[in-house]
C-alpha cells in the first residue's frame, strides 16, 4: 500500500521529480539530492513498505541486486575505490524517510565521509552473552 504522505511513494508516482538512474518491476534508483559523495544514489522498492522489519524478504533481495548493480556501475563509471551500502531501520538509526531504502554511497580516497561510530574493543563476556540471545532467536 502506498503511503499517502511517503516522499518516495510520491517519488514512484511521478508527483515529485527525481533523476532516475534505474528501474526495474520491484525497484527503483535515483540519485540522492543531499550526496555524501558523487554518485550517492538511493535504492527502493516501489511498493511501499516502512522499514527492514516491514519489507518482504524476495524484495529486500531484488533492492540488494538492484543495489549491487549500482554499485558496480559506480566503479566502472565514476572510478570510485570503494562502495558503502547503508540501511537505516527507525529513528534511532537516523531513518528520516519511513520507507525503506538503501544507500549506495560511492567512495573516494581522501572523500573525508567517516563512519557514524568509532571502532573500539567491546566486552569479550557481553559480545558472548549477546551472541547467545541472538543464536537462540534465530535458532527458533
């Protein structure tokens, strides 16, 4: 179902403008109008769904393809020295358009884009406990 305030979905509609870079029957890219870098594009599925835990999984796979495929024109056109793929599920992980969307973000050597943390070494007892509680979820 469409959203009815969803930016994207007026986006897929037409109603508002977008440079569309490719589209296929479940997906859509189009270049990000706020890039981190040249090339930034998003990635999204035209039928509307909010986020990670909303999206059915064959159309998270066709956004990861479509995405995929991006990327790879990204280094064969633009010469970047790497991709990052980012998904932000819910406010917390900084989502500000509530349907589901991939990143693709080429990168540049000396781009100055860092990653929104610092890696530093976690409790090696918490890592293993957390571990567990995952495994027996997804044991389940």
């Amino acid at each position: 179902m469409r959203g009815v305030s969803c930016l994207f979905c007026k986006i897929i509609a037409g109603e508002i403008p977008s440079t569309r870079i490719y589209e296929d029957a479940t997906t859509i890219a189009f270049m990000d109008i706020n890039p981190g870098t040249r090339g930034h594009a998003l990635v999204i599925p035209k039928a509307h769904a909010t986020d990670i835990h909303d999206v059915p999984a064959d159309v998270l796979a066709d956004m990861a393809k479509t995405a995929q495929r991006v990327a790879g024109a990204a280094k064969a056109q633009l010469g970047c020295a790497g991709v990052n793929l980012v998904q932000s599920s819910g406010s917390a992980a900084f989502q500000s358009v509530f349907h589901i969307h991939f990143h693709v973000i080429p990168r540049y050597e000396g781009d100055g884009v860092r990653l929104p943390w610092t890696p530093t070494p976690g409790n090696k007892e918490d890592i293993a406990k957390t571990a567990d509680k995952l495994r027996a979820s997804l044991a389940g």
